[in-house]
C-alpha cells in the first residue's frame, strides 16, 4: 500500500528546498553585482561635478534611501516556485 501522504509531503520538502537553493543562488548573483554598483556609485560621485555645483557625496545611507523609495517586496515564503522567481525579478528590475 502506497502512502499518499507521504508522498505529498516528501514532493513539498523538496519544492522547499529547491526553491531555497534557488533564493541562495540568486542571493549569491545578485551580491556581487550590488557591491559593484555601489562601488560604481562611490567612485562615480567623489570626481568634481560637471555641473558645477557641489552635490553631497553619495553615501551608502543615500544608496539606501534610494532603495528604500522603490518599496521592494520582501520574501518570506513562497507556495511555488514561481513566486521566488517573480521576486527575483522584482529585485532585478530595481537594481
């Protein structure tokens, strides 16, 4: 006799688990290419201004601020896979 029950919840640990392996894996891409844009930012606004004026330096408070302002959705759980993936791309398009 097969236990059905068993099966459920064995297929719900691993769609679990995948999808956790996915959320790290995007994780692990995405981090590299923040600190780069970061960086970026720094350099990019500790030249003189071309413009003439004196802009405040850009600081990771201000890279925040600005994340901040584009209310990303934050990932708590996700029932399928898919709802990890559209995260992601919510991310992705922020950055």
């Amino acid at each position: 006799m097969i236990r059905h029950d068993y099966d459920i919840t064995s297929s719900l640990r691993r769609g679990a688990l995948q999808l956790w392996y996915k959320r790290q894996n995007a994780l692990k891409t995405l981090l590299p290419q923040i600190r780069v844009e970061i960086h970026e930012e720094f350099r990019m606004s500790s030249g003189p201004s071309d413009a003439g004026g004196n802009l405040p330096p850009v600081t990771i408070h201000t890279w925040l601020e600005h994340f901040n302002k584009e209310k990303p959705h934050s990932f708590e759980k996700a029932t399928a896979p898919v709802d990890a993936e559209n995260w992601i791309s919510h991310m992705e398009k922020i950055f």
